[in-house]
C-alpha cells in the first residue's frame, strides 16, 4: 500500500477542521505539519541530544526498580526526576526510552500545554484531561518497536464518540470524539522511511479482533511507515495497531512522546501503570497555572524511592496472586462433586 495514500498531511493552524476529524476517524491517525515552531525543535532537540550520554551511560546503574507492568529495569535518575530502561525488540540496536522527561530540563516546558497541540486534544479527548505518559525515545541503528495495541485490547483505549441529542444539530456536528488515549508524537529532526518511523495499521482502531500477527511491523500486512519532518506532530488513538519500522540508519531516531487522557483514566506507561507520572517539585515550581492542570502534583521524593517503587510492584504481585488463588478455589469448588453413598460404599 502507498503510505502517502492514507496520510493526511495537515497545516497546524486553528482548531480541528472537517478534513482532519474525517481523516482522524477514518485511518486512527493524523499528521500535523509544523506544529513546532523552528526555535521550539532546535531547543528540545538540543536539550534530548545534551541529555543522551547521561541516559545512556547510567541505564545499568543503580539505583534501579521493576516497573509496575512488563518488567522492565528502569534507572531512576533522583536528580533529573526521570526513570529509563533499554528495550530490544527484535534483536537489532537499542532504544532508549526516558520516562518522565518532563523533569529534566526546563526546555522542556513547551510541550506542557503547547498551545497549537491543545487545539487538537480539546478535541479528541474530554476534559479535565492530563499528561498520562510523557517519554524520550532514543532509536538506534537496526532497532525496531514491536507492534503493539489495536483491536479490543485495553479499555483505557477506548476508541468511542458521543453523539450530541440536541435535535437541531444535524450531520458532523452531533458527533464528538470522546477518546481515553491520544498519543502525541514530535520530530525533533527529519525521519524518513529508513531512519525508523512510527508505523501503523490504519483502521485498526475499530478492529474487533486481536490482530494475529506477531510483534515485526515489517512482516505485518497493512502495516505503513509514517515518515515526518523536524516540527511535524502525529496524533493517534492508542487503540491503533503501531510500532516502529527499523532504523536502517547511523543517525538516532529522536522524537518526543506524551500521552494525554482524561484525568481519571490511568497512566499506561509501565512506570507508573494506572498512576499518575511523575513531576518533580522544580519542574512543578517553573509551571504556570494552566501547566499545572495538565499535570498532577508532586510527589515527595521518598514516594518515589526505587524501593518504594518495588514495594509497590510486589504489592500488586500479591494482589494479583490472591485474585487467581481465589478464581482456582472457586475452579476447584465447582468441579468437586460430593461423592455419593452408594460411591462411597462401592469404594470408588
Ligand atoms: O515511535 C516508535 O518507534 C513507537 C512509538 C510508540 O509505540 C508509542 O508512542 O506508543
């Protein structure tokens, strides 16, 4: 398939139109052009490149903790506020993932209510919305994200619209995206095809089967990589089927991530798995008001402890465990039989 077929290429420039709200329905997607201004890339993308050796060189240090949901080992940077772990799907290079980047330099606040993006979360989420996840990626050469989502999978999700009753709206107008999970992703630099972009299965975010294909977006029918240019912005619904084609190149994959849900809905990223992220007090003093609402308030540093962490994991490993302990006993119940008279006196 031609990717550029189901791509809509928009202008960032006022409120959500016709075109992109169709667009957005019909593919689970849709590609704003320059959403960044120029100065706002060269200052994040200086700030994520300054930031990089320290991620890197630290990611197997201590101190570490388990993440709340798929195991992952993340490093805890305390002074920078961020928590990062390295993922390998697929056996090519590593990613480096940086959870809670928020924290890590005041550059950063632009993305905390940037206003050409709130245009387009007012409308595909409902309000009080927040940040739910906010990342870093670092994709090296031969690195690939496994595909992941799409179909029913996750009810934070879910992908639903509410249909206005007031009977003298007709058409387009009654209907109101009313998403749990938009996913926001910025080029910092020009990804072409073969510098490893996001891809996606357009449409599959009204799959109602689990997709039978494995994690290698390559080897997926319908997959299409979705290349973008420094400043452009992807908007998607985490219902969508996504991953990350292969960066075939030496030049790192370098692109920011946030999340945005209503402030109800959990967190998703494993960090902070149905949680809220995490903001460090300086972070939290630099906001205005308006950030703020974005965001939930800070947490005490011991709070987020590794060991309080790990705590906090073997907590939900146990609950878990007596969930299934007790689905087992209700198993066995229902199997065991009382044994008659007449089997008893038989002997069998
Ligand atoms: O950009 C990628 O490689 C994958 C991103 C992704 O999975 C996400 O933002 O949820």
């Amino acid at each position: 398939m031609n990717h550029l077929a189901v791509t809509c290429l928009c202008s960032a420039g006022g409120d959500m139109d016709d075109l992109e709200r169709y667009q957005f329905d019909l593919n689970g997607f849709l590609h704003v052009k320059g959403i960044l201004d120029p100065r706002e890339v060269t200052k994040a993308l200086s700030a994520m490149e300054t930031l990089e050796q320290r991620f890197v060189a630290a990611i197997n240090a201590h101190p570490k903790y388990h993440s709340l949901q798929f195991r992952m080992d993340y490093h805890y940077d305390a002074e920078l506020g961020t928590s990062a772990y390295e993922a390998n799907h697929g056996g090519g290079g590593p990613q480096y993932v940086v959870d809670d980047f928020l924290n890590a330099d005041p550059a950063f606040d632009l993305f905390v209510g940037h206003p050409r993006t709130m245009e387009y979360i007012r409308e595909l989420t409902e309000a009080p919305f927040r940040i739910v996840s906010s990342e870093l990626r670092y994709r090296h050469r031969g690195n690939i994200t496994g595909t992941h989502m799409g179909g029913p999978i996750d009810r934070r999700n879910r992908y639903t619209f509410v249909t206005d009753p007031s009977p003298n709206r007709g058409g387009n107008a009654r209907r109101h995206f009313d998403l749990l999970a938009v996913r926001v992703l910025y080029a910092l630099h020009d990804v072409p095809v073969e510098n490893g972009p996001l891809c996606v299965v357009p449409g599959s975010h009204k799959a109602n089967f689990q997709s039978p294909y494995g994690g290698d977006p390559v080897q997926e029918p319908g997959m299409v990589p979705l290349p973008m240019e420094a400043g452009d912005a992807l908007f998607f619904t985490e219902n969508l089927r996504h991953g990350g084609f292969p960066n075939l190149v030496d030049r790192v994959r370098k692109t920011v991530h946030l999340c945005f849900a209503p402030a109800w809905v959990g967190s998703q990223s494993p960090a902070h798995w149905n949680g809220d992220v995490f903001v460090t007090q300086s972070a939290w003093t630099r906001y205005s008001d308006e950030q703020r609402a974005l965001l939930p308030p800070p947490m005490s540093p011991s709070e987020r402890h590794p060991e309080q962490l790990s705590l906090k994991r073997l907590t939900a490993e146990m609950a878990e465990l007596t969930r299934e302990n007790q689905k087992l006993k209700e198993a066995l119940a229902r199997n065991t039989r009382p044994t008659s008279m007449l089997q008893r006196l038989l002997g069998r």
